[in-house]
C-alpha cells in the first residue's frame, strides 16, 4: 500500500513540474510536511537521531523521483557545511535525493561564492532553513589555531580559508585542554558565519519575514550526533 502511495506521490510530482507549477506548488506537493522554518528544523533532528542510532529510512531512489530531479528541484535546507570527507549532510540527516541544497568548502567560511548559493536557494527553491554546520576535528579551523610561521608555509588560497577563521581563534579565551579548545574554536567560528549571514540584505528580509531560519550546528564524528544551536524564537516559527 504504501509502495503504491509513494508511486501515485512521485507520479503527481512529476505532472505539476511537467505543468509548468509554481515551485510553492512543487514543494509542497513533494514534502507538505516541511514548510516551515521550525518543520525544518525538526526534519533534521529526526533524521540526524536516526542516523547516530543506525536505523536510517533512506530509500531508493524510484524512477519517477530521478527523473523529477532532472527538471526542477525542491530542496526544504540549505547545509553550508565543511568539505571534510568524514561529514555528508545527506547521511548525517537521513535526507533523500534532493532534500538538501548543501554547499561545501573547508571551513564552512562565509564569503561571496557561498552567499550567492545560499541566496539562489532561498529565493529561487524556497528553502525554508539555512544551517551553517562545523564539526568535531575541523582541519581549517585546526590550521587557523596554528603559529603565524606555520601559516606562512600555506599556500595563498589557503592562507585565504583561514584568514576567515583566524579573527574568531584569535580571541578565544585561554582553554588548556585541546580537545574542548578545538570545539571552542569551532563553535565560535560557526556562531560568527551566521552572524556574517544574517547581515546579508537578501537573507535578512527572509529572515525578517519569518520565512526562514538561520541557525549554527556542530556534527560530532564520533557519536553522530549534531548540535543545533537554535533560540526559542526560531524554534516559534510557524
């Protein structure tokens, strides 16, 4: 029955893109249970207590959803994440083909490139939430703890990633143990790129409006689990 459901589902959704809908329309259409900030936010946390407690429901891929991808897409989050091999947001959320519209690059560093997809994302694919996510044992912000003679070794385009995160390590407070120093760090500079976001005048009127959220997380590897950093106010979206 269910199977049958889900085929009928992919079937509509491949008419309304084929009818020219809105992409409202589509969206809601492929995932009427996510269309809000707070139904977001929600969707990952569920997927990511499934994924730390391996009983992921990532399904195939039927050939009706694939060959809806080909003509539109309707993702429900945008995940600026790291590039560090160890951190999929697909799998870390137990997210389907084409639920997440995830940019990529170390650091998860703010800048004009990462700016112009996330505002493609939200204005053009009506994402509902932004998640600017860090994680355990993040080598960039790692190479920006480092000495000034170590970073002069870099190469330029390095040197650039982590002028984007040294500003944040250079004024965290004196932490001894390393590991709790390396989260600092992490955590801190996440909280910064979302501040960096928000300043943003297409975000903000997103934002204002109640559309979107922005909001911070930190994937630990070793249990799987994410942090949200979420306020009361984000999670009161309707």
């Amino acid at each position: 029955m269910t199977d049958f459901a889900d085929e009928n589902k992919d079937r509509q959704l491949l008419d309304a893109i084929r009818g020219r809908a809105s992409m409202e329309d589509i969206a809601n259409l492929r995932s009427p249970e996510v269309n809000t900030p707070a139904a977001a936010i929600e969707a990952l946390k569920l997927g990511n207590e499934r994924f730390f407690s391996g009983e992921t429901q990532r399904t195939v891929v039927s050939v009706n959803q694939r060959r809806s991808q080909i003509i539109s897409q309707t993702p429900f989050s945008v995940i600026l994440g790291c590039s560090d091999s160890r951190v999929p947001p697909q799998m870390i959320f137990d997210c389907n083909l084409g639920d997440l519209f995830v940019v990529r690059v170390a650091g998860q560093i703010v800048d004009q490139a990462t700016q112009g997809s996330i505002e493609y994302a939200i204005s053009h694919l009506k994402c509902k939430l932004i998640v600017v996510m860090g994680h355990e044992g993040c080598g960039a912000v790692k190479a920006a703890l480092a000495s000034d003679e170590q970073i002069a070794k870099e190469s330029a385009n390095i040197r650039y990633l982590i002028d984007q995160i040294r500003p944040v390590c250079q004024r965290l407070p004196v932490i001894r143990d390393e590991k709790a120093r390396m989260r600092e760090a992490v955590t801190q500079h996440v909280r910064a790129q979302v501040a960096l976001l928000r300043q943003n005048p297409v975000v903000a009127a997103y934002e204002a409006a109640s559309t979107i959220a922005v909001i911070g997380a930190y994937y630990e590897i070793g249990s799987g689990a994410v942090d949200f950093f979420v306020t009361p106010d984000e999670l009161a979206f309707d």
